[in-house]
C-alpha cells in the first residue's frame, strides 16, 4: 500500500500486537490489506513468536512494518505499537481479529466528520478461534460516568482515534489497567463519538488474555490505580473527581461480575461483600445477588450442601432478605446436622434481616431416651432469644 500525507486521504495507522499466533495472524494481517482505503500503514509489533507466527508475518515482505522482539506482555507490546504511528489516525487488529473492507474508510469519514473527537467506534462480530461468527455486540453510545464507573466497555477493536489527540496524553495516563486507562484519559477531555454500524470482528475464546482468572487481580488493582491517578489530578474538572467513590465501588461490581463471567466463583465470593456494601447501583448489586443465589441454588439441588450453605450465608451477611434464602438455609442446616425438628424462633415477617449470631446444634433426652438433635439458632436480640426459649419450653426440650 502506498503512504503518502494526502489531505483528502490522510495516513492511517493499523496497528497489530500479536505473540504465538500461527492460527489467526494471516485472516487478520490479510483484513487490513483488503481495506478498501488506499492509505494505511501495518504496524505489527511481535513479541518474538517461536511458533511459526514470525514466519508467517515475514512473508508479507515490504506491505508490513514488522519489529519482532521479546517483550514484558501485552502493556508494552501495546506502548511499543503506539510509539511506532505515523498516521493522522490510528486502529488496531489484533492477532485474533478482523477488519470488515470499509473500517478504514468509515473511520476517516467519522472523524473528518466530527473533529472534536478523539475517537469514533461502531459495532461488531464475535467469532471463534477459526472465523466464524458466533454473536454481535452493539455498545452503548459513549458515556463518560458510566464507563469510569466500570459499567461496560467500548469495543476496541471497533474503534479508531485521532493521533493529535493521543499526543496530548503523558504515558503515565495510558499506561496499565488493559484499555480503561486509555479511554478515561482520552474521554476526561475530548468528545468520544459512537457510530452505528459493523466495522470489526472480535475473538472470543478461552485461550485470550482478558479471559485468564491469574491477571484478573492486576488488572483490578490497574483500574484502582488510574481512577485513583484521575481523581487526585488537579487539572481533572471537578465533576469528574466527584465521581471518585462511585468508581471505586463500580469497579468492585465489576470485579465480581468479572470472576463470575469466567466461572471463577471463589474469587467472585472474595469481592462480594464489598461491593454490596459499596455499591450505589442497587440494580447492578440485585443481578449480581441472582447470579449468587442461582449458582447456590444449583449447588443445594446437586448435593453439595456444604457449598451451598456458604453461598446462602454469603448473601444474607451481604444483606440479602428474603423467606426463600432463610427456608432453603434452614433446610440445609437440617440436612447437615439430620434434626428430627428445627426451631422456629420468631414468626415474624422477614422484612428486616435478622443478624444471626451463632447456630448451636443441642441434643434433647426425650421420654423414650432416644437423643432427638435440634437446631438452635441464636440471634443478637434479646427478644428473640426469649422466643426460642418460650418455644424450647412449649416442646419441652
């Protein structure tokens, strides 16, 4: 392709970070140059592919930019890409996606169209491994409190930016935390337009990056680093540092709703009570408070009582109230400890949780001297200990 600085058709710079990735480099290097844009720059940025990924990549000869060297992951393959650019605007394809033919075009369109914007972005395709389409995603147009409060994501590989814009920017403030710190930057002070329509094709599958449970904790502690870096930022406007602890407490949700995406429901539990204590979105914390009671309640129907009983216990110490959450606790506890009768200590109507405090297993001597065990369960009310008592004595235990 040939580059030239043609104003009508200024440069624009693709980018690919790419490391061991034979199956998928060729269907995305192979994207970009069927962009019906006469004027783009390839720059790959390998991070010393040892799987025949580099061999591949020289083949494309002079078409691409290529560097191969090692590498410390993708935050600096990233750095590395972006310190390579030479266009008036810039996007990126990674190894395990595709540019649809008019991406390119679409693009300088929309930001020729918009110069106040520091980026446009659009819809697109998930596939597999191999191509095939398995879904769409359509985003959300751009809203600077809901993404800094980590409430969704817009689609980087659907989206495309303007370079002087991007030079305005200290490294510091793009660096770390995947692309969020990127975005907030951008979007603290410039307009972030959203455009409808399919531009890209993403890979979901369990091998990428974004989807392994052992970095999910840095990029956690990344995303409370840069909120943390804006927030104390004098030159950040005010309404933005305002929003300080509703992001912090927006990225505790996203947290767990992260680790219960990838089913990694141990450290989803380790989240949880903070962002039920944290959490402003009361819509947001009730379908995370479902997705609890849904997995628990799929582990009580399949035996695993033990397990269940900790999910049960999770929610109602996160403030959970429900007559169904106490009925299917106490029928655990029943199973657990086999009671011949379990005490009921109140009637009254569940409306207000009832902090319990202890759960002491009693045996009773009954009249034909067979030990009949009981669940006692103890609350931090006196009046309720005063009824179970009352019930003890009714029962003659």
């Amino acid at each position: 392709m040939e580059i030239n600085s043609n104003e009508k058709c200024p440069l624009v710079s693709i980018f690919c970070t790419c490391k061991n990735s034979k199956r998928s480099i060729r269907r995305c290097i192979d994207s970009i140059l069927s962009q019906d844009y006469p004027n783009i720059e390839i720059i790959v940025q390998d991070g010393a592919s040892t799987d025949g990924t580099l061999e591949i990549l020289q083949g494309y000869g002079e078409r691409i930019q290529l560097v191969s060297q090692p590498d410390s992951g993708a935050d600096e393959a990233f750095h590395r890409a972006l310190a390579r650019i030479n266009g008036t605007f810039f996007g990126s394809c990674l190894s395990d996606e595709e540019l649809l033919p008019h991406a390119v075009s679409r693009a300088v369109e929309n930001l020729q169209k918009h110069p106040d914007a520091a980026a446009v972005y659009g819809d697109h395709f998930v596939t597999d491994l191999d191509g095939r389409i398995t879904g769409e995603v359509h985003p959300r147009p751009w809203d600077f409190e809901s993404y800094f409060c980590s409430e969704w994501t817009p689609p980087f590989c659907a989206s495309f930016f303007r370079t002087l814009c991007l030079k305005t920017l200290e490294k510091d403030e793009y660096s770390g935390a995947d692309e969020f710190n990127f975005w907030i930057s951008l979007g603290s002070k410039y307009p972030i337009r959203y455009v409808p329509g399919f531009v890209a094709k993403y890979t979901d599958h369990p091998g990428q990056l974004s989807r392994q449970a052992n970095t999910r904790k840095q990029r956690i502690a990344d995303r409370k680093k840069a909120i943390e870096r804006l927030c104390n930022d004098p030159r950040t406007p005010e309404h933005i540092r305002s929003l300080r602890e509703k992001a912090l407490a927006g990225l505790t949700c996203w947290s767990v709703e992260s680790y219960i995406q990838l089913r990694d429901w141990n450290l989803a539990r380790e989240y949880a009570l903070e962002a039920f204590q944290k959490a402003p979105n009361t819509d947001r914390i009730r379908k995370i408070a479902e997705r609890f009671y849904s997995h628990g309640l799929g582990l009580y129907q399949r035996g695993d009582l033990k397990s269940a009983l900790e999910y049960v216990n999770l929610l109602i110490e996160c403030g959970v109230v429900g007559a169904e959450l106490e009925q299917i606790r106490t029928e655990i506890l029943h199973k657990l400890s086999q009671p011949s009768r379990v005490i009921a200590t109140t009637n009254e109507p569940s409306s207000e949780r009832l902090p319990i405090t202890e759960i002491i297993p009693v045996t009773h001597k009954s009249s034909s001297a067979n030990d009949i065990p009981v669940i006692l369960v103890c609350y931090n009310r006196p009046k309720h200990t005063l009824q179970v008592l009352k019930a003890l004595r009714e029962q003659n235990i």
